[in-house]
C-alpha cells in the first residue's frame, strides 16, 4: 500500500501583514529603490516583477543609484584635494583623466612590480 504523500506548507504572515497594509494604504506611497540598476536578464525579470506590484499598489517608484562606486568628477575632486606624491590609478576605465589632477602619476601596468 502507497505511502500518503505529506505536504508541508510555509507561510510568511509579515508579507501577508505588508500586502493587507498595502491594499488599504498603498495608493501615492512612495517606493525608493537605492540599489545599482538590474544589469541580468534575471535581474531584470525580477525587477518587472516588482515595477507590476508598485503599479497594482499605485505606488510611485524613485531610483537612487548605489553601487558602492563613486562618480568620476568626485574621484578626481579626492585626488585632487589628497595631494598625493604619487598616484597609481587601479580599477578605473580612464586613469589618464588623472593627470589632469596629479602631478606625478603612474599609469600601472598588469604584471609589472611597484615599490612604494
């Protein structure tokens, strides 16, 4: 004789308690993404997902951008204002607009060794 099949089922009540709050309150909320844009299909996908949910809410979305990376002119504003005797710029897509704002500047070079 087969063995019933046991189900077993989770329920998260605080998502339940946010949709019940948003049904009633949801209409010209605010909604701030601060977070990097999705740049993955998946990314991307999930984000429609969300985008739906605010538009069934009436919720109104604000991106913030914040991927931990600072903007070049404030990059270039440190630099600038550090002074620094030597600069070696890493991590960067355009290390020569450094020479703009560095006197003494080394553009590093993969592989080779540095002494500080």
């Amino acid at each position: 004789m087969p063995r019933k099949r046991e189900v077993n089922w989770s329920f998260d009540f605080k998502k339940v308690k946010i949709l019940n709050y948003l049904r009633a309150n949801g209409d010209g909320a605010r909604y701030i993404h601060s977070a990097s844009e999705p740049y993955t299909e998946e990314q991307e996908i999930s984000q429609d997902r969300v985008d739906s949910w605010l538009e069934h809410f009436g919720m109104h979305k604000f991106q913030s951008h914040c991927s931990g990376h600072a903007r070049g002119q404030d990059l270039l504003k440190a630099v600038s204002e550090i002074e620094a005797k030597t600069l070696y710029p890493i991590h960067t897509e355009h290390p020569e607009a450094y020479k703009a704002v560095s006197k003494n500047m080394i553009l590093v070079q993969e592989g080779k060794k540095y002494e500080l």
